[in-house]
C-alpha cells in the first residue's frame, strides 16, 4: 500500500502530464503527432481517474481504552 505523500506525488504527475498535453495540443502539431498526445492524454486521465478512485492511506490510530471517551447512553424511562 502507498504512502500518502506517494499517492499525492503520483496525482500531481499525472495532473501535470495531463496540463502538458494540453499545452502540446495548442501548437502546431502533424496528425500523427496530435493522435499519439491525444491518445496519451486519454491514458493519464484515466490514470488519475483510477487513482483518485482508490481510498487515501491515513492511518487513524485508537487510544486505548482508557483514553476513549465515554458514549452518551440516554435513560429509557
């Protein structure tokens, strides 16, 4: 499992490849050239797409029991 600051790291790579492409794409560019930045812009969106889908790895540590704080159990009358 990545770390954090992996996943961050790895979701502004793929922002910036994407950001890239379409700075690329505004240019002059033969067919060949915008069909081959085309298809690799398609395959960073969904890069990120996939990525930003799995869970992010923050650990959430218990106190011990003694530390937990008390549930509110209300009076049935």
């Amino acid at each position: 499992m990545m770390t954090l600051e992996e996943k961050l790291a790895r979701l502004r790579t793929h922002r910036n490849s994407i950001h890239r492409y379409h700075r690329l794409l505004k240019t002059r560019l033969s067919d060949l050239e915008r069909e081959y930045i085309e298809s690799r812009l398609s395959e960073e969106r969904e890069a990120l797409v996939s990525l930003a889908r799995t869970p992010f790895p923050i650990p959430f540590k218990m106190p011990p029991p003694e530390q937990q704080p008390q549930t509110f159990k209300p009076e049935v009358t």
